[in-house]
C-alpha cells in the first residue's frame, strides 16, 4: 500500500477502535494430546478484543451467509479489530452468551475491520 491509501487505511482503524463497547472472546476446539496417543478436545480462549454486536445481518453479503447457514436468528459482531483471527468454525462469547460463527467478512490489505455473522447457542 503506497502513503495515501497506507495513511487512510490506519485512520480508519484508529476510529473504528472507538466503536467497540463489547467485549468478547474467540472460542475455539483444540484436540490436546492425552498422553496415552490419543487426544482430548478442549475449548481455549484463543483472541481477546472489543466489538459492536447488533441483531440482524443488514447487508447483502451477512445475510447471504445467514441464509446459507440457516441461521434463524442472526446476529453481527461488527468492527473486530482488522488483524482478528476469527473464523467460522469458532464460538464468539459475548457478555457471557454464546454465539457460533457461521461466517466472516474481511475485505484484504485495505480492511478496516472484521465482521463476524453468528447465531446464538445456548
């Protein structure tokens, strides 16, 4: 990326910090060695950060991954912090409820932030 666009880009990511007011956790199954050649699978936090959770995918691609998830309920876990390692085969938990991620948007070298589509589990 060459100074204007670089310059933009870190703006943009500077402001979007300010619109994160709730904090959540990635989840993610990891299979531990038992010691015996088997493994275990345990559920680690694996990423920290703030977000913007609303109900409701409103833009085309949130709702095509919705629809293509079946999700009932949706929910959006906007403006995650642009290097967030989230993925769809995560759990995101969110003021202590759980949410499942059924997909993510990212958009490159120029990503502001990292938008998370997810249904609530209980």
């Amino acid at each position: 990326m060459s100074g204007i666009i670089a310059d933009a880009v870190a703006q943009g990511r500077v402001i979007a910090a300010g619109f994160r007011p709730d904090p959540y956790e990635v989840l993610r199954t990891v299979a531990t060695p038992d010691g015996q050649g088997g493994s275990t699978e345990v559920e680690s936090v694996v990423e920290a950060g703030g977000c913007l959770l609303t109900a409701g995918g409103t833009r085309p691609e949130e709702v095509a991954f919705a629809e293509r998830a079946g999700a009932q309920a949706p929910f959006v876990a906007r403006n995650m912090p642009h290097q967030s390692g989230v993925t769809a085969r995560d759990v995101l938990r969110i003021a202590g409820r759980r949410f499942e991620v059924v997909g993510v948007l990212r958009t490159g070298a120029t990503s502001v932030t990292v938008t998370a589509i997810c249904e609530e589990r209980s």
